[in-house]
C-alpha cells in the first residue's frame, strides 16, 4: 500500500492523502477494509501533527462512533489536546481496536514522542530553570526518558537550553521557547496550506 510505504518514510502528508484516496473507494465500494484504512487516515493525521480532526470532513464524520473506529476518534481528540494521561488510558484499554495492529504499533512511540514533546514546550514556557524530576512527573516517564527527550528536542533546535546532570535541572535560553512556539505554529499552517492544495488538486 503506497499511503504505509509514504507513512514509514516519514512522508505523512503523501499518506494522508493515499489513506484518503483509498478510505473513500473502499467506503463507496462497501468493503469493510474502509474500517482499518480510516484508523490509518488517522493515524497519518497524528503524525502530522496536524491541528484539523479528521472526523470533520465529510466522508469520515459518519464513523465517529463506529465501536470500531470510536477509540480512534477519542485518541486523536486526546492527541490534539495534549493530554497524556487521556492518551495512554485509550491505548491501554483499547488494545483490540488500536496496539493489536502491527502497523499502528510500530507507529506509537513516535506518537507518544510527539505529544510529550508539546506538552513539554507548553510546560516549560513560563520558566528559565525547570527541575527535571518536576517535568518526569508530568509527562509521566521517568528521569531518564526526560533527559532523552530533551536531548533530542536540544539537538534538533525545538529548545535551546543545557541540561545541568548534577542538580537535574533544564536551563533555558528563554528566548528559544518562545522561538519553539512560533516554529509549530508556521509548521501548522505549512500543513494546512499543503492539505488544502492537496484536496484542490483532487477537485480539479
């Protein structure tokens, strides 16, 4: 499938599309596959970090609350809003409809990934200094984990900071928070733009 080859290369607008493509035919075929091909559309849409539900176009709206596509819709809700905690509990009580698929399993830790690094952004705006095991108790992960995902968010410049090891401390250079929050937002409207290219191609 094209929209799976695009998604594990990174590629998510081209899969968002294909998944798209592909969840209308099935859907006005009558096939049951639209059922898995939509939980890929969106899980395509997460990875995109995308701020528009998939639930709001047209073709998807009428599966909302489908029993099987429900847990889908409520964790791209908690995706959107940053929950964690929402978040982990779908993924841990929906293992049927969401983990028991290899496809979307290989793609949850970078989920996960996605949604504590925002949280983190939001959760260190208001401070120049910020205790590591303070950050580990509101995403939920241990020290450890933290100081990887800080490491990776210094590295590719979403904050700009140092990590002091021996007090556990994150010190920020305040002005790169504020910088972090401008960079998703010009992302944000990037992907809309594209999206809405995407579908006037497809009109035309």
């Amino acid at each position: 499938c094209g929209g799976k080859m695009h998604l594990r290369e990174g590629e998510f607008e081209k899969a968002h599309t294909d998944f798209f493509e592909a969840f209308k035919n099935y859907d006005e075929s009558g096939s049951p596959r639209r059922t898995t091909c939509l939980k890929y559309l969106v899980l395509a849409n997460m990875l995109m970090k995308s701020g528009i539900n998939p639930f709001d176009s047209q073709e998807a709206k009428p599966y909302k609350n489908d029993p099987e596509i429900l847990a889908m819709t409520n964790l791209v809700s908690s995706y959107q809003n940053n929950d964690i905690n929402e978040f982990e509990t779908i993924l841990k009580q929906n293992r049927r409809n969401i983990m028991d698929d290899p496809f979307i399993r290989e793609h949850i830790e970078d989920l996960l990934r996605n949604i504590r690094t925002q949280v983190l952004i939001k959760l260190i705006t208001p401070y120049t200094r910020i205790h590591i095991p303070f950050i580990s108790k509101e995403l939920n992960i241990d020290a450890c984990e933290v100081e990887s995902l800080l490491v990776s968010c210094i590295l590719d410049s979403t904050i700009r900071g140092r990590i002091d090891q021996v007090n556990q401390v994150l010190e920020l250079d305040k002005q790169s928070v504020c910088a972090a929050r401008y960079n998703a937002l010009d992302k944000w409207t990037s992907q809309l733009a594209t999206l809405h290219l995407a579908v006037v191609n497809k009109m035309a």
